[in-house]
C-alpha cells in the first residue's frame, strides 16, 4: 500500500494547473495569455525566417535574440539552446512550426 501512496503522491503535481507549461494547451484551456505568446513567437519566427535560419547557423544573431524574447526564453538557458537548435537545423528548415512549438516550450 506504502509504494502505491507513493507514486500516487509523486504523480499527483503533474495534474496541477501549470505543472506542464509547456503542454498546456493540450491538456488546460488556451489562455489569452498564451495565445498572445504564441503569435509573438511565430512573427518572431516567421517574420523574418531567412535571417532566423541563419542566425541559428552562425550560432546567434539578433533574430534569433527577438524569438528567444518573444518565447520567453531565460538568458542563462539560451547558450545551450543555440547548440540544440543549430543541431536540429535540417528539421526547422523545413518546418517553422517546429521552431515555434520548441520556443514555446523552452520559453515556459
């Protein structure tokens, strides 16, 4: 019974509203808030995606500064994002939503 209370009391935060940020829209109603994030991000993103995927090739740039401000991105996390993103480039090239959605994520 002790192992079953447990888990239970483990698992239990992540039915908490907020407890999954980055996932709230599939599991919460969408916030005007949220709403509002994301269409700052895609214009971020799709604004000016050209300079966007070159930014993250040269590994920053000011585009790519806007997004991660738009997304909410925290300053001391970026430099190992930069890394990620510049490693999943074949990916975002062709999907820009893609982009958005892992902004989205990062940024809380």
């Amino acid at each position: 019974m002790r192992p079953l209370f447990l888990i239970l009391l483990v698992a239990l935060p992540a039915c908490a509203p907020g407890a999954l940020p980055g996932l709230r829209s599939t599991i919460m109603p969408v916030s005007a808030q949220d709403n509002a994030r994301r269409g700052a991000v895609e214009i971020a993103v799709k604004g000016d995606f050209p300079a966007l995927l070159s930014d993250i090739e040269a590994g920053g740039g000011p585009s790519l500064e806007r997004a991660f401000d738009a997304a909410g991105v925290p300053v001391g996390d970026r430099p190992a994002r930069r890394l990620q993103l510049s490693g999943d480039l074949a990916l975002y090239e062709s999907n820009p939503g893609a982009l958005v959605t892992s902004l989205l994520l990062w940024g809380g």
